[in-house]
C-alpha cells in the first residue's frame, strides 16, 4: 500500500490518477493529516498497511517564503524529518520531492546529484533542510530533485503564458535563465516506476536522483514554444508579441537560479529510463489541454 502526503497539489493529484488508472493500491492525504505533527504521522501510518510513502507536500511559493519563514521551514523541513521518521518506524520507503533551489544557479554545466548545495533564499534554504532531515531520519529513501514543473492541476508557468497571451498584444520573458522544463505526468511515471522496480527484481540504491525533462532552454524560448504550439492547436485567440527581457527587468525578493539544469546521467542508467525532450512533452500536455 502507498501513502501519497500531498494528493491534492499539481505532482500529487497526476500521481493519483495515475495510481488508479494502473489499480494500483494507495491511500492519499493532504491537510487532513499534518505533516506537522509527528504524532498524527504515526497515528495514520500504524492504522493502514503502508509500504511506501511519497512526500509530494510543500511550501512553494518562493518570494512569499522570505516573510513567512517559520511556516514555510515547518512544511519543507519539519514536515519531512516527520515523514521520515514515521516510514522508518514503519518500515516503509520513502519518495521525497525536492528542487532545483537546492543549488544556487551560478554553475555553467549541469547540477549532479553529488555537487554541493548551495541555496539562496528561505525557500531553498528549507528545501535544502528537508534533504538532510529525511537523509539523517531514514535509510530507506529516495530524493527526487525536479524543476520548472508543470501540469494541468495547479497554477505554472505554462496556464500563466497562455492565459497572458490571449489578454494581452505582448508579453516579457526573462532569457537569462536556463533550466528544464518538467511535465508533471512525466514525473509521476517516473515515480510509479520507481517503486516497481524496487518491489520487483531491479535494485535500485537508496540516495538522491535528478529528474527533469530532457534539453535546456530559458524561460523566454520555453514561452516562444508554448505560442507556438498554443497557436497550433488553437489554444489562442488572437496573436501576442513574445519578446525578451532580463531579470533585472522584473526584480524579486528572492533571487532565481541562473542556471538550474539538473544532470540525470544517474537516474537515466540506474533507473533505466529515456527521458522526452521538454518540447516533446509540452506538445504532449497542451495536445490534451482544455481550453474550456
């Protein structure tokens, strides 16, 4: 039996659907059960037949985190040294998703899972925490770091362009930061094969794996392919003007990673995965968006 913490956000809800489309069993929680709490974790944990738990909970909203640290470092760090604790006492593995923010983008060549975090920022920072807390609470688990993600449960950056675009004549892009962009189903796939592969004959090492989608682009050229296949598949209704711009055009509490490409070099040959380019996917999620 899984435990999915979460259910209700953009990764946690793909997740679901995707449990059920496979009759896979699993039980999911959101606020009803506080990640908070230790004692509530036990208690929830010791009633149901639980093997695995998948931590999709988070505080995300990352400029908000900087006047709101004591909330956030309780959901991104005590939340996950809680989970830990409660899979290790339950004799459960442990899924926990982490970031991107972990580094703190002034690298020039993809992030492995072995370089040094650096965070800047509360939200990072508390990402970063969390890390350490599940590494240091419980030997059996598996990190996913992720980035730029996506789906259709959840405000991201993708809902975002195609609604400006049919607003307005023109929109700024920020090009002077690069990373990947990330389907959420993509990433709930990756996850389901996960656990099977370890419930089955494959062993895959306990520790800490980079997923996002293949190829790197900026968040300008990621905007640029959204119109374009948003016009395609006649997601807009009217032309919009997509032009760049730099980051300091659009200044914010916390400063974004330069450069946030993940290296998955390990995930793709442990977990023997091909992962889709970014665009591919894109076209994949926006061939089944409704546009309602």
């Amino acid at each position: 039996m899984i435990w999915l913490i979460g259910n209700k956000g953009m990764l946690g809800t793909e997740l679901s659907l995707l449990l059920e489309q496979n009759n896979i069993p699993f039980i999911g929680t959101d606020r009803e059960v506080d990640i908070t709490d230790p004692a509530a974790l036990r208690d929830f944990a010791s009633s149901h037949p639980v093997n695995w738990i998948i931590n999709c909970a988070a505080y995300t909203a990352v400029d908000k985190a900087e006047d709101d640290e004591v909330a956030c470092r309780l959901l991104n760090t005590s939340g996950p040294a809680n989970i830990a604790a409660a899979a290790r006492d339950k004799g459960a593995r442990l899924i926990h998703i982490s970031t991107d923010y972990v580094f703190d983008g002034t690298g020039n060549r993809p992030y492995t899972e072995e370089d040094a975090t650096c965070p800047t920022g509360v939200y990072g920072s508390t990402k970063r925490d969390g890390e350490l807390a599940v590494i240091e609470n419980n030997p059996h688990f598996y990190i996913i770091r992720t980035a730029w993600l996506y789906g259709k449960h959840g405000n991201n950056f993708v809902h975002t362009m195609l609604r400006l675009m049919n607003e307005r004549e023109e929109i700024k892009v920020v090009h002077d930061q690069y990373g990947s962009p990330t389907w959420a189903f993509d990433l709930a796939q990756v996850i389901i094969s996960l656990m099977q592969q370890v419930d089955g004959t494959h062993n895959i090492p306990c520790g800490i794996y980079h997923y996002t989608g293949e190829g790197t682009c900026t968040w300008f050229e990621f905007a640029q392919a959204i119109y374009a296949e948003g016009k395609s598949l006649n997601l807009l209704t009217k032309p919009c003007t997509v032009k760049p711009c730099t980051s300091a055009e659009y200044p914010a509490k916390v400063k974004r990673p330069a450069y946030s490409v993940l290296d998955k070099t390990k995930t793709k040959s442990i977990m023997r995965i091909i992962i889709p380019a970014w665009n591919d996917s894109l076209r994949s999620f926006l061939q089944g968006h409704d546009n309602s």
